[in-house]
C-alpha cells in the first residue's frame, strides 16, 4: 500500500500527488526523520510514498522552494543546513516585512482574535514542561500565520510564508529535537511570543512593531549569537 493511500480522509486528499509527497517529506523533516544535510534518496523515497520519481521530483523541488531542500548539481538533493549567516539573512528581510504585518494586525485585531492568540501562547507554555517540540513547532507556526491573516494582506503573507517557514523548522525543531538541555531556550522562546502579543493587544501599530523588533532581535541574539541588527 502506498504511504499516501492512508490519507483519503484527511485535507491531503484534496491535494495533487505531488503536493502530498511533499507534505510527507516535509513532516520527515519536522518530525527528524531526514536530519540536516542528509541526501534524499530518490529511489527509496518514491518506493516508501508509492509514487514514481517524476511525482517525487516535482515535490522535491516544492521543498527547494520553501528552502527545506538544497540541490548540488551533480550530487543530489540534501535536506538544508542552515548557518548562522543564513539566519541572520533571514532575518534581515523578515524582520521589517513581518514588523509590517505586526502594524497592520494590531491596528484590526478583534478581541476574538486576541483571545485566540492568547490562547496559542498558553499552549505554547505547557510544551515546554513536556519536551513536546513537534508541539511547539505547530502552535509557532500557527501563531505567526494568524497575525498574518488579520493583518489582511495575501501578498505580504505570501512572501512571509516562503521567507520564514525555514526558519520554524531548522531553528526550532533541528535544535531541539531530542535535547532536553535546550529547555531554557524553549522558555525564553515563549517569552518573545508573550512580548509580540502584548505589543499586539495595545492595539497601536507603532508599539506593536517595537514589541516585536525588540523581543525578536533579543531572541535571536541571545540564543543563537548571530548578530542580527535592529531594522
């Protein structure tokens, strides 16, 4: 039976084959499944998904495009290694276009929408005491993708998406899958989110964008020593 065969009841169903490769070597990914800087083997990948490598390719280079995998020409493809210089670049360009979204969501947040978050941040909290990183991992994501949504630009949210998905996975799950020692940074990461939602309930986009500039660059800084500068 196909790994993809077993998802004819879950919103996978409703995506091309392609796409469904893709969500399972990305979740390979999230879960640890395939660790940096491993090669992707294309013969045992499409067998283990039930598809032909064509599918798989196409998938492959979805994943190139969200920045999960790399292609070395004439070496195959590898799952990304990010270095701190590529973190800083990241964040070079994330930092004042989701400050951007920060503004936009402060200024039409509903006290719905502001309970929801809230609600995010509070789940993120109880991962800590569990070591529950895939569980972190989600609610990250969740979080940072609904400030997008009430700011009320696709395109904006577009561009974070493809800029930042990366960094959710590599910096997060990459670095504490499997390390209890990193309990101290997973608590300090739940701090900067409590920061951006206060900046956020003020309701006032300019103290938005400094709550999340200050708590981001602090974050980054602190934990992962790359020298990333105010925006």
């Amino acid at each position: 039976m196909s790994a993809l065969s077993g998802i004819s009841n879950s919103p996978l169903a409703l995506q091309t084959a392609p796409q469904a490769a893709a969500a399972a070597l990305r979740e390979a990914i999230i879960s640890g499944q395939l660790k940096k800087g491993e090669r992707i083997l294309e013969q045992k990948w499409s067998t283990m998904l039930g598809i032909g490598q064509p599918t798989l390719r196409e998938a492959m280079r979805e994943l190139e495009h969200q920045g999960l995998l790399r292609k070395l020409h004439q070496r195959g493809t590898y799952v990304a290694e990010l270095s701190p210089d590529d973190y800083r670049q990241i964040l070079e360009v994330r930092i004042p276009l989701e400050s951007l979204a920060i503004g936009l969501a402060a200024e039409r947040m509903s006290t719905a929408q502001a309970a929801e978050l809230t609600a995010i941040v509070e789940q993120m909290d109880t991962t800590v005491a569990d070591n529950d990183v895939r569980r972190f991992h989600d609610l990250d994501v969740m979080f940072h993708r609904k400030i997008w949504e009430i700011a009320g630009n696709p395109y904006l949210q577009s561009v974070l998406e493809t800029i930042t998905f990366r960094l959710f996975v590599f910096a997060i799950v990459g670095r504490w899958q499997d390390n209890p020692d990193a309990i101290g940074e997973r608590r300090d990461a739940v701090s900067q989110h409590v920061g951006i939602l206060e900046g956020l309930k003020s309701r006032n986009a300019a103290r938005a964008r400094e709550a999340f500039v200050d708590c981001t660059v602090k974050y980054w800084n602190e934990t992962y020593d790359i020298g990333v500068q105010r925006a």
